[in-house]
C-alpha cells in the first residue's frame, strides 16, 4: 500500500511538473498589474541621484492614478491648477470666505480631488523572468500613463515616450534579458515640460480629467521572436469584395511566411483561410485578400464586424500572431453629404471632454463604453467626438459594436497658454502623434473622422492646411478637417468638412419662437459637409441629490458650496423645482435647435455640448444627463428621441401661441435618415387637450418618402374658433411609428379688460398707492421699467449659456422660471410650472425684482431661477398683504401693444380677475419700506470678475 501511494506521489508531481514546464516554454506574456513600489520626486532630483538603482518603499496597486491612493497634496488656495479661471471672484468675495478654509476648500469651478500630485513619480517593480525568453526581445506595453514616461531595466535605461493617446511601448533588447530577478523601474511625469498641448485640453486639464498622474489600462511584457509584426493596416474594398492588408513587421526573412484568417466576428465562420510568402525584400508588404460576397456592411445600421488573424511563420514555428477586429465600410462624401455604403448619414452628436468623475480619466474597459453607447442610442445618437483628446482602445472597440461614428482629436487645445504653428516643439509633437493614433486605432470602423483638436490660435492656418494634406494622403480610410472651431476662427479650406459654429442657436433674444427657421444660410458656402460645432450649451440649475455619488478620488465641493449657497439666500426648499423648471426649459431649447437643424438640407450633422454635464470650466450643467450619464428627472430618453431620432416628423410653426380667430395650416415634414426610403408611410396628425382628448385630427399615406430632410409630405389644417377658453394644446404627427409632438396655446379673441373700483393700477410705490393700501383697497403695481434692486439681473427667455463664471457674467444670468402654476392667479391663463413657450412673450428681456430685503420665507408666484454662482432670490410676480390692503407686484409688462401680445393680455386679464375675486387673499404680510426700496435708486454692490481676460 505504501509503495503504491509512492509510486501514484512520483506519477503526480511528475506530471505536475512536466505541465509547469510546458506552461513556462509556453508563456509568451508577463502581466504587470498588481503591487509595484513608488516614491514621488517633487523636488525632481530623481534623476540626479539614480533612483532607479534604489528600493522604494511605498506601496500602490497598479494600474491606478496615485490620487485613488489618496497619494498626494491637499489642494489649497495656493494650488497651481492645469486651467483657466476667469472668475476669480471665489479667491476674494467675502461672502466666499468660508468655502476658502484650508480645513475645508470648496472649489466652484471643477470637481475638486482629494489629493493632486504634479510632477514625476517613480513605479518599481521586480519581475521574474522565465528561461525561455533569455536572449529574446521583449516589449513593454503600458497602456495609458499620463503622461511622460522613461523605463529602465535594472541600471540601463530603455527608453523614453510621450503619448497622451497611444500605449507607450518599450523595446527590451535581448542583451538585456536574462532568466530571473530584474527591477523594472517608470518615472511618469505629468508636469508640462517642453511640450504644452495647452492648459485646457482635456488630455490633461483639471477642468476634467484632472492632471493626474499614474498609469491605467493594461500593463504587460511580451516575448518577442525572431520576427514580429509592427503594425497592420487593413483596407477594406468594398466594390471590389476585397481588403488590401498593408503589414510592417520586424526581422523577416526570406523563409517567412503569413497566414491570413478572416472569421465572421458574430458567427465564426471562415470567410477566407491563406498562406501565403512574405513577398517583400524589407519589413513592409501588401497582401489582398477576397471577402467573397457572402458578407454584411458596418454601419450604425448593422455594426457587422470581422477578425483578421494574422500569423507570421518560418519553416520551423509561428513566430507572432495578432488578431484585428475590422469592417468593411466605405465612407465617402458627395458635395455635402456624408456617405456610407451608399446611403447619406447624418450625424446626431455630443461631444465626450473626458469627463468620468469617479475617477478623471477615460475608461479602459469596453463594457464601460458599451454603457455609455447604449445611453446615447438610447437618445437617438449615432456620433461622438472626442474633444481634444483621444480615447483608448476600448472606446473604438465598444463603438465598433454599437454602431457609433467616432471623431477623435489630437490632445490639444493649443490656445491660452500655447499657439500651434509658431515652430514650437507642440508642432511637431502633433504629427507624431497623429500617425501614432492612426496607426494604433485606424482599423477600427468607428473611426471615421479626425481633426488636429480644438480652436487653435498662432500660425495655425498654414499648419494645419499642411496637416490635412499630409495625414489625407497617409490614410485614405478617413475624413479630415483642420479643426474644431467656433465661428471667430479660420476655416481650414482643404479640410473634407467643417466642423463650426455657427450654425447653431436660437433666434428667440429678438424674435418670437417658431420652427419655421433653420441654419441653411449659415452654410451655404460651403461645398463640402458641414457640422455643427459644440451645440447647445443650455444651461440647468445643480441637481444637488447627485452630489452622494461622487465616491472616487474627485468630490463635487462645487455642487456643495453651490447647495449651502442656496440655502444661505433662503432657498433650499426650492432646490428640487429649480433642477425640474430649469431642464424643462433646457429640454424644449435642445428640442427646438435640434428640429432646426434637421429643417437644414444642406448640414451634415450636429455635435452637442452635451448629452451629459460637463464637470470644469465654472461647472457647466449642459446636459439633460448627468455626468454619470444618467437622468436627472425632467426628460427621458423616449421623449428626447422623439425629436431626435433616424426618423422624425417635423412642423413648422409660424408660432406656438393663436387668437381663436386663427386657422393653423403647417407644413409637416419628415427628416428620413433610416438608411432606407420610406414606402407607403402611413402620417397621422392629432390635436388634443391636456386631458388627451383630441379637438382635430387627420391621417394620409404618403407614396414613398426619400432618405435625407426637408420632405414635405403634406399640412395640418384646423381653426379654433370652437376653443372659447384659453388653454394649452398638443400637435402629434406620427410616421410610421414615429412620432412628435409640440405645445400650442390657443386664447380666445378676449374682452377689454375690466377691473372694479377697489382695484387701483400704479406704476412706483408711491404715496397714492400707499394710500390705498391703508384704506384697504388693492392695488396692482405693474412695475416694469421702473424697478432698480434687479436691474442688474439680465433674464432673457432663454437660460444662461454654457455658464455664467467661464463667461464673466455675460448674459442671461437666469436658468428659467418657477411658476407657481396651481396658483389661482392663473385660473385663466394656462401654465405649467416651467416656462413653456408661451412664456417668451412675458419673460424675454422682462425686468426681475431682488427680494433680498424680503423676509426670508416669502415665497413670489413666479420666481426667475438665477445664476447658481449667485442664488439671489428673484421674483417677476408676487402678492402680499401691506396692511389692510391687499397687493399684487409685477416687473412684466402687461401695458403695450397688447392687441399683438396676446399672452401678455391673458395673463393681465387673469390676474385682475383674480384680484377680483373672494380667491385673493395673500398669505404673506409685508411691510411697505420692503417694497418701496424696490424702486429706490441707489447704488448697489454689483459682481466682479477680479480678472479682465475673456475665454
């Protein structure tokens, strides 16, 4: 029994042994994540004393930033941020003194880290290496260290990179490799040295990304053979049923040979399966291979995807082999358009500034990207791009399988504090890197278009016509343009398209809203596609119940400062409407400047700024999404995609507000960018009530309606003359499943306006009306034009832009309105809770009253949201009891040309019925010197910026 035991322990571990043998000749990789040494060397003396011959001590899991560690300094006021401020009003108002604590720094203008390290940092690690790969090549792959790293083996350094968007790969030669113990030692720097991409590019601004040091993503050492590939290109032909492989390899000799696989990605079956001869005298040559024609397309339509496997063979073994994932895909422009397979795209954008607020940095795994994908599809998006910076691997890999056309950007916003074109190192810093991105990401079918980043300023016309020539003639799979840009900036006139602003904004500062407008002659001169850059940029107030999920290393201490400063002007209770009438009104600008640009025949696409918050710059609330990419509460993504999706019914109204006198007659049109014409399209259009009863309705079919916009497929025709009561209506157009909607307001042809004898209407808080408030009569004070506490709040109907810090206060200073709608004030005027477009008429450039002398409870019936830098409590309409009278105080004017202002002629009318009626009792008592020092002319302690530079 004994000896059989013996025997069966010998049979084991030899067999145990025999497989770990097997597996070490085998292993071609050394995983590098886990727990590496580091020291951080602010004084920068590294270097000089050779710490890569010493021991580190401290610890840190890799791969991470050093602030996930909490790894680094506390910031402070004497921080020296990656970033511009032009608000520099938190560093001296008094009233921001408390927020300046060192105990306890609440910074407005970005999400604050928990610690920030700038300058270099060494990570040390020992590694074993295997027998097998003695006198091998080895190369190191660190996927993403931001952002300038330098390598040694042991003593003898390796080498030295600076991509902010490729891995950083290192070559071991084999003189180097011996079996057993090695240090391998990273300095990674991310302090700007010779090369600026300039302080607000988001591949290094604290505005998002947050400046961090350290290195994510993969981390490995790979075996190198006698002959290994570089990279691989791949072509795809799709009219000749073909892809042209373009293969640089290193060591290859006259005995290699490659071996091609091509797999259908989805089913894995075999569409092509060759050996062929390495038929080149050097390391570069060209292969074609066959698809056949059993294949499918790559589109947002069918994201179908395949896999190169490629192997490189001598007569004796595989000596490397790499698999590629790939579409076949043809994207072309024709005059204005944009092209794939064929059929004409339109690119439904937003644009991704890096903002991942858990931690700073992009994600490196695909399924955080296939999230993120999924929401915006959700959204009715098809496109995004990538705002200075470049994202990893996993991004292009996520949105090969969703069907998402990419923009990416060099790393750099080369304004503020660099130019490009100004023979600086960031010139040629931006071509490598260039070629570095498409030769790392260039097969991937997501990857269509490609711009050198962001508004530049120096010389930069001449470089960057010369940057389009050159990369346009380096790779042929994409379409380039010079730059991202505004309107102020040049046009780089042999980019393939423009990416600018303007077309994009409302018209509603001077004009009454309709949907009649569109941008077609903002482009008309163009001959090529043109995108509209950055659009949006409206304005919600914090959702302060967001604030709990900033668990990493970034806190939103500008989402605290912004909740305790509401509370502090009174107004905490009100956070929550706030958030829910500022994205009302945030939601329907979205709507109607997306509906416009679908209106234009001759744009290509539109970028948002952005489906989601952006986190710097003053705290940018953009988005109908948070920075999570989450919803906030006031619209899902089923009704953004109602105005936002491959198909949607269009109307152009005139106006959104009728006499009853009126007869609506539209035009319905379609925008058709399905990918496919729309044959025997069944239209149907309703007219309803807020109860969902419909007043009209009427259906049609419409023989075939093309892919592309302005397809006018019929009209809406019905009079009002039977609607006697003011009241809000729903328009519905539905197309083939697809349906949109929009708000209207019918008034009936309304009365003069009569009042009783106990009504008195003024204009100031004078004695005559003081008068009648101690005989207890009412009074109605239309106050507009001659307010002062207030006079400095600039309100039009639309919300401030991108924000009011980044912009110095430019206006609007205001987000939208609270109206207090079940008030019975508007018995007969309808309203919901936010400002709807029948609002523009009372509130577009209306005076706003501060009621900062008011007692800290008293609550306005209509309440204009202000700025969250500022929080002053606002008011258009209000009532209070002064004695034994009884008042009502608007700053809108309901005096003039009411026979065209019809809203504001309702609304006139339903106030003094109300203030005619046993329903008007004010609840809040007021004093008279309160109100009367609304009127009072004196000087008043106004904002300041404390800077004089503007964005």
């Amino acid at each position: 029994m004994r000896k059989t035991f013996t025997l069966l322990t010998l049979v084991f571990f030899s067999i145990l042994f025999w497989g770990c043998s097997t597996k070490e000749h085998q292993q071609t990789e050394l995983e590098l994540s886990g727990t590496w040494n580091y020291c951080l060397d602010s004084l920068d003396v590294g270097m000089a004393e050779k710490w890569q011959l010493q021991d580190f001590e401290d610890k840190i899991n890799l791969p991470a930033a050093l602030r996930d560690y909490d790894i680094g300094n506390k910031p402070s006021l004497k921080t020296q941020w990656t970033g511009s401020i032009y608000d520099s009003s938190w560093y001296f108002n008094p009233a921001m003194k408390k927020y300046r604590s060192k105990e306890s720094i609440k910074f407005p203008f970005w999400l604050t880290p928990d610690t920030r390290y700038v300058g270099k940092a060494w990570f040390q690690k020992t590694i074993t290496i295997p027998d097998s790969w003695s006198g091998k090549n080895l190369e190191l792959m660190l996927e993403r260290p931001h952002w300038q790293t330098k390598v040694w083996l042991d003593s003898t350094e390796i080498g030295t990179d600076n991509s902010l968007s490729v891995p950083h790969k290192f070559i071991i030669p084999a003189s180097y490799i011996s079996s057993g113990k090695h240090r391998l030692t990273v300095q990674v720097d991310n302090a700007i040295r010779d090369i600026d991409p300039g302080i607000n590019s988001h591949s290094i601004s604290d505005h998002t990304q947050g400046n961090w040091n350290g290195i994510v993503g993969q981390m490995k050492l790979d075996v190198l053979n006698s002959a290994y590939f570089n990279t691989i290109k791949i072509l795809p032909d799709v009219k000749n049923n073909k892809v042209a492989i373009t293969v640089d390899a290193n060591g290859m000799e006259n005995n290699n040979s490659i071996a091609f696989k091509i797999l259908d990605k989805a089913t894995g079956k075999i569409l092509q399966n060759k050996e062929l001869k390495w038929n080149s005298p050097n390391d570069l040559a060209d292969f074609t291979l066959d698809m056949g024609k059993d294949y499918s397309l790559w589109s947002e339509f069918n994201p179908a995807l395949y896999i190169l496997e490629a192997t490189l063979k001598n007569d004796e073994e595989s000596l490397d082999t790499r698999r590629i994932t790939f579409g076949m895909r043809n994207f072309s422009i024709d005059d204005k358009k944009f092209i794939i397979n064929g059929t004409q795209v339109f690119l439904r954008g937003t644009t991704e500034c890096s903002v991942f607020p858990l931690t700073g940095y992009p994600p490196t795994s695909k399924e955080e990207w296939a999230t993120i994908y999924k929401k915006i599809k959700s959204f009715g998006l098809n496109h995004m791009r990538f705002h200075s910076y470049c994202p990893p691997e996993a991004a292009f890999e996520a949105a090969d399988e969703a069907g998402i056309y990419l923009q990416v950007e060099g790393p750099s916003w080369a304004k503020y504090s660099t130019t490009l074109g100004d023979g600086k190192p960031l010139d040629n810093y931006l071509m490598k890197e260039t070629k570095r991105i498409i030769d790392t990401y260039g097969n991937h079918p997501s990857f269509m278009m490609m711009a050198y980043g962001n508004e530049p300023s120096g010389n930069y016309v001449p470089y960057l016509e010369n940057w389009v020539d050159h990369f346009r003639e380096y790779d042929s799979q994409r379409v380039f343009t010079g730059a991202s840009t505004g309107g102020s900036w040049s046009i780089i006139e042999n980019s393939d398209f423009i990416v600018r602003a303007p077309p994009r904004g409302l018209e509603w500062k001077d004009k009454k809203p309709n949907s009649t407008f569109d941008y077609r002659t903002k482009t008309e001169n163009q001959e090529r596609p043109y995108v509209t850059f950055e659009m949006g940029q409206w304005c919600a107030f914090p959702n302060f119940e967001e604030i709990p999920k900033y668990k990493g290393a970034l806190k939103a201490k500008n989402f605290e400062l912004f909740k305790e400063d509401l509370k502090d002007h009174h107004m905490a209770d009100l956070a929550d409407k706030f958030l829910m009438a500022s994205g009302k009104l945030q939601a329907l600008c979205y709507k109607q400047e997306i509906e416009a640009t679908l209106r234009t025949p001759n744009l290509a696409g539109y970028q948002l700024l952005g489906l989601n918050d952006f986190s710097g710059q003053g705290t940018a609330l953009v988005g109908v999404l948070d920075a999570f990419w989450d919803e906030k509460g006031y619209i899902t993504s089923e009704e953004f995609k109602a105005f936002n999706d491959r198909v949607v019914p269009l109307v152009r109204f005139d106006a959104f507000t009728f006499k009853n006198t009126e007869v609506l007659q539209e035009s319905i049109e379609v925008a058709n960018f399905s990918g496919n014409v729309l044959q025997d399209a069944k239209v149907h259009w309703s007219i309803e009530n807020e109860e969902q009863v419909t007043y009209d309705e009427g259906s049609f079919t419409v023989s075939e309606i093309p892919v592309g916009n302005v397809n006018v497929i019929g009209k809406i025709s019905s009079s009002f003359e039977a609607i006697t009561k003011a009241q809000k209506l729903v328009v519905k157009v539905r197309v083939n499943g697809f349906e949109n909607s929009w708000n209207i307001w019918v008034y009936p042809n309304q009365p003069k306006i009569e009042k009783s004898e106990e009504i008195l209407i003024a204009h100031r808080a004078n004695d005559q009306v003081l008068e009648a408030l101690k005989n207890g009569k009412s009074v109605l004070l239309l106050a507009a034009g001659n307010i002062e506490n207030g006079k400095d709040v600039i309100q039009y109907f639309t919300p401030a832009f991108w924000n009011t810090s980044w912009f110095r206060m430019r206006p609007p200073h205001t987000t939208g309105i609270y109206i207090c709608d079940e008030h019975p004030i508007f018995k007969d005027f309808p309203t919901d809770y936010y400002s709807d477009l029948q609002w523009w008429e009372i509130s577009n450039r209306q005076q706003v009253m501060n009621l900062e002398r008011f007692p800290v409870k008293f609550r306005p019936i209509v309440q204009p949201i202000d700025t969250w830098f500022l929080n002053r409590r606002l008011a258009m309409l209000f009532e209070a009891q002064i004695g034994k009278g009884k008042l009502v105080v608007c700053s809108i004017d309901l005096e003039s040309d009411l026979e065209h202002r019809i809203v504001a002629k309702q609304l006139k009318h339903s106030i003094i019925k109300y203030m005619d009626s046993e329903a008007f009792k004010p609840d809040q008592s007021i004093e008279w010197d309160i109100i009367s020092e609304l009127f009072e002319v004196k000087e008043r302690p106004v904002w300041k910026s404390y800077v004089s530079e503007n964005p």
